[in-house]
C-alpha cells in the first residue's frame, strides 16, 4: 500500500502518494535560512551588450518583487526584466535577473536597497535572461525537531539518490489560490488583471493535471517504467520521443535512469501518447475536466514533463541530534520540496 507523504496535500488534486512510507517527521523553514536555493546560470554575462545581468542574494521576498524593484530603479517598464525562474519566498535564495538598459550607463543598484535584496554582481550582456535558461539549482535545507527513525531515513534518502523520485510540482507552483483562481476564470467568473497574473493561473491548471496524472501512475506502479504509449524524456534535457514499442534495451535504460516516462502539461492538440499511457491522461483530464477545458480554450500547446526526477547531487548530513541538513542539486523545474516530502512528514511551525 502507498503512503500520503507530503506537506502538499492542501492541494486541490489531493494529498501527494510516495511508493514507500515516510519514517521522519521535521520543521522545515522555521527561519528563512533553513531554506537556501542558488540558481545554476547556464549563461554567463560577457561583459558588453545592451542587458545588464544582476546576481541578486534576497531574503523573504518573492521574484516578482525583486523584478519589480530593479524596473523602478533602472527606470524601464516590467517587462524590461528578465529571469530564469521563481524562486520560493520563504527562504534565502541567489538568481540572476537582466534589465535591458541600451545605450545607457546603469543606477547605483546598491544604493539603498530594500530591506531583503542585496545585488552580488552586475554585468553587461548581450540578451535577456528568459524563462528557463538555467542550468538547475542547488538547495541547502535544514529540517529541525527531527523525529522517527534516523537510519530508515537515510537508506530512504540513499534509494532517492540511487533510483530517483516522483517529480511532482510542489506548493510553490499553486501559490496562494492560484488553483482556484484558475478555475474561477475558466468558468468566467474572474478575469486575471494581466500577463502574469494569466501565467500563474494557467502554469496551476497544468500542474494539477500532471500531479494527478503521476498519482494514477503510482497507483498502477508505472510511475518510474514505460508503459507501451508513452513519451520517453532523456534524463538531463528536454528531449522527448514516443515509445510505440517496448525493448529490452528501452527498458534497461529506463531502469539506468538514463529514460523517464512523461507526465502532460495539458493543451490544445496531441499529447504524443498512445496506448495504456493515453487511456491514463484522458482519463485523469474528463475527471478534472473544467482545468483541460480551460486551458484548450486558452490556446496553451501541450508539452511533456518526466514523472520521475534524479537528483544531480545529493548529501545529507546531521547537525547535534535532531537537526537534518540536505544538500541536492536539482534541474530546472524540479523541486526540493518533493525530495523532502519523500523523506519526512513536514510542518512549518511547532
């Protein structure tokens, strides 16, 4: 039997499914240094170009205000502002953001920063940082009051390192009732007030599908194997391709974690699957019909993402008896939250 494990299952699809039980119990982000994120530029700034690229170390704050804040500084519209990625609010994290300054010499960024942000680099490039151009990030967690049994803990925490772990999406990419939201647009009832507010709902909807979809897959035990139908994700890259037939040697790979099977991110068209894996999809999509809907109607174009994550490094180590220390380094959308709700039934308070 599969046990609930997570932090997670205020989520609207439901309480999160792990294929083993969870032997810890831990505070996580009692203060915001317990969770520390560093993003992992795949792009280096050149030295010249009309973008200056910042390396920004902020604390309690969400992205979107450090966007913001370097638009008001620089003087340009929002969208003169590029990132790679959200980062979580509820921690200390260092990314990059760029702010396309052509022809112009840029501000004193450190002049009288606010409270929480403190700029460690700038640098002229020629391009904007866009969504999604990182390397990955490495995350530094400190669980507190650990409970439970320490060394079930560990060869949990070595099976993950060794055999990897559902990829759900985690609570940051709900936000505070962007779900919900999502659902009142769809039945036209709210109207979101601009761009972004539009991604986040949308970016919700399609992460509900696919935490659903992943949950049906552990159910049937097919979570981490390809099934007949499915679309394979190459570990470490974004590359995808259909799997009209199983082989001794696909299935090798698969359990080399070298293949993944893919989840959807749902859409207007073809998901690329077929057979036992389509039924999955099509399924879980007519039960959780006003998201699919919604974001048909929405024009979004399907895509595929792995059910299964392979951490790139992980460590753990303890700190005076009941304190846990976790370092993993994860690829872009990947989330540490889902490597700690495989290991420990989290709280955020005492």
């Amino acid at each position: 039997m599969m046990t609930a494990g997570a932090s997670e299952g205020s989520l609207a699809t439901g309480p999160l499914l792990y294929p083993w039980a969870v032997p810890l119990r831990a505070r996580l982000r009692a203060e915001p240094g317990d969770f520390r994120v560093d993003e992992i530029a795949a792009t280096e700034p050149e030295g010249e170009g009309e973008h200056v690229w910042l390396q920004v170390r902020k604390t309690g704050l969400d992205t979107e205000t450090v966007a913001e804040w370097l638009a008001g500084v620089a003087g340009v519209a929002r969208p003169a502002v590029g990132y790679a990625g959200r980062k979580d609010r509820h921690a200390v994290t260092t990314q990059w953001f760029s702010v396309q300054l052509p022809g112009r010499n840029e501000p004193n960024w450190s002049a009288d920063p606010p409270a929480g942000i403190e700029v460690l680099v700038s640098r002229r490039h020629g391009r904007k940082l866009k969504t999604g151009h990182l390397r990955g990030n490495a995350f530094r967690l400190r669980l507190r009051d650990v409970r439970g049994d320490r060394s079930a803990a560990e060869a949990l925490l070595e099976r993950m390192r060794q055999r990897g772990l559902p990829d759900y999406f985690g609570e940051q990419r709900f936000g505070h009732a962007n779900l919900e939201r999502a659902r009142a647009w769809f039945a036209g009832r709210l109207r979101p007030r601009n761009r972004n507010q539009r991604s986040l709902y949308l970016s919700a909807a399609r992460a509900a599908i696919f935490n659903a979809v992943l949950r049906r897959r552990i159910e049937d035990d097919s979570w981490d194997r390809l099934l007949p139908g499915d679309v394979a994700n190459l570990d470490g890259s974004g590359s995808v391709f259909p799997v009209a037939a199983l082989d001794e040697a696909l299935r090798a790979r698969c359990e080399q974690l070298d293949l993944h099977p893919t989840g959807p991110l749902w859409g207007r068209g073809d998901p690329g699957t077929g057979g036992a894996g389509r039924g999955v999809e099509a399924g879980v999509a007519a039960t959780l019909g006003d998201l699919s809907g919604g974001l048909e109607r929405a024009q979004m174009k399907p895509a595929r993402r792995p059910l299964r994550m392979r951490p790139r490094r992980m460590a753990w180590s303890w700190e005076a008896d009941r304190t846990l220390v976790l370092e993993v380094e994860l690829g872009p959308g990947e989330y540490a939250t889902g490597v700690v709700a495989g290991v420990a039934l989290i709280s955020t308070s005492g």
